[in-house]
C-alpha cells in the first residue's frame, strides 16, 4: 500500500464515522466518494471494495458498543442498570426486543446479498435511496405523533420492535440509510426521535457485525495481504470519527429531528444526478 492509497483509506474511514449515525447513509456516501474520486477498485478489486465498505462499518460499531456498553451488557445479563423494570425485576428493554428487530433485515440481507452486491452499489441507486428516504423522513416528522407516548428504551413492545425491524428492510438499499429508515419508522409507530435512534443503534451492532463478517468469509479469497493496512486504517478512522460523532448526534436528534438531515439528502442527490445525468 502506497501513502496515498493509505490516506484514501482515511479518507473513506472519516466519510463512515462521521455518517454512519446521522440518516443520510453513510454506505451511500461512500459509495459517492469511493466511485467519484477515490476509486478503489483499481487497487483492490471490485469484491475486496465492497467488502472494505462493510467492514470499516465494525469501526462505527464498536463505537456504539463503546458507547450503549451498559445496555449491551444488560441485555445478555453481564451488567445491572438502574431504570424501568417489569414485575419479574428484570429491565423491560430485553435481547428479544433487538432480536425481533434485526430478523427481517437479517433475514433478506441473506436472500438478496449477491443481488444487493452486484446490482445496487452504485451512483445511479444512491440518488434514488437519497430521495425516496428524504421523502419518508419528512413523512414521519409530519404525520408522526405530535405527542411521542414511547419516550425511552424500556417502553418499546415487541410490537414496535417488529414494525421497526421492517423499516429496516429498507436500508438493504444502498443510500436509504439504516437510521434514516429505522428512526422514521419508529417515529411512525410513536417513539420520540432519542429512543428511536438509541434503539437504531443498539440493533444496529449485531446485524452489522453479522454482515460484516459474512461478507469477510466469503470474500475472504478476493483480500490480499498487502490489503490488510488499508483495511486496518480504515477501521480506526471510523472507530474514532464515529466516537467523536455519535454523543453530538445524540443530543441534537431530539432538536433538530429529521427534516433537516431530509433537506440535505435531497440537495445531495439533486447535485449528483446533475452530475450524473447531464
């Protein structure tokens, strides 16, 4: 690996950390700067550029992880918090709550996966995923409950945790964005932004490690050695980009809410198909 295509590494890694909390698809927006300017696959292969945008995804994980790491270890009954309790004792939020929730995308991820891989990473489907998502987010800012009854963790039903998982489905999309899709959907189904978003994250972690790994094990042919640097710069950059970023996401969500993130997804893939198509 040369200097240069060490810093485009960086580069990519900064894009993921810096988006992957925000809904305007942090796979789009590498997609965007990969296949304009970087251009990776010259050097990598087009499975092994692939593979890279997903697993540089763990760095932004393990953020989360870093992060929601009392209510991770909750969940699996390695660390005790304090909060809204059910009769049994126990906390309300349960692993059954985020294993309801990833079982569709999970599931369809496994069908589609050749599909999604050789079909939908591109420019052209970005642009789309950006402004149909736009248009769901201003959706649910709109027509979302005005008085949220779900307003932390401990109150989402296996219910809501369902209908979100469905939402999620969307995400396969490249540019729709996985918070994106899922904070509007539990903004539907009467979550405040803040729970949704913390709910996005938490299901986030096992699905995304899940895919990432599948991706490595079959593709795993298609990684050389000397791949492994730009892979590990990759992933320290969006480990310590998505630190810096998520708390600030965080707290501006429930301020702010989604409209904003809408405008500039619509903005994006505007300039982008005047780019692309004229």
């Amino acid at each position: 690996m040369t200097i240069i295509e060490l810093l485009k590494a960086l580069l990519l890694g900064f894009v993921e950390g810096m988006t992957e909390f925000a809904p305007v698809s942090s796979t789009g927006h590498m997609i965007i700067v990969d296949d304009m300017w970087l251009q990776t696959t010259d050097f990598l292969g087009k499975y092994s550029a692939n593979t890279f945008k997903i697993v540089i995804q763990l760095g932004s994980i393990l953020a989360v992880v870093v992060v929601f790491w009392k209510r991770l270890f909750s969940l699996i009954g390695l660390y005790k918090i304090e909060g809204e309790h059910d009769a049994s004792g126990t906390h309300k939020l349960k692993l059954r709550h985020v294993l309801i929730g990833l079982l569709p995308a999970a599931v369809l991820g496994l069908l589609f996966e050749d599909f999604i891989d050789e079909n939908l990473f591109s420019i052209e489907t970005v642009i789309i995923g950006l402004a149909v998502g736009a248009l769901l987010m201003i959706a649910a800012d709109k027509f979302g409950p005005k008085e949220p009854k779900t307003t932390s963790l401990d109150q989402i039903t296996y219910r809501q945790a369902a209908l979100v998982g469905l939402f999620q489905c969307i995400s396969l999309w490249p540019g729709f964005s996985r918070s994106g899709s899922t904070i509007s959907g539990g903004v539907f189904l009467g979550m405040n932004h803040r729970t949704a978003a913390d709910f996005t994250f938490i299901m986030a972690v096992p699905i995304m490690f899940g895919a990432s790994f599948l991706s490595l094990i079959k593709n795993w042919d298609n990684i050389q050695p000397n791949h492994f640097a730009f892979y590990a710069v990759g992933f320290v950059a969006s480990f310590v980009f998505a630190l810096l970023s998520i708390r600030f996401f965080l707290k501006l969500i429930n301020k702010i809410k989604l409209v904003p993130f809408a405008i500039y997804r619509l903005v994006l893939a505007a300039i982008l198909a005047v780019i692309v198509y004229m």
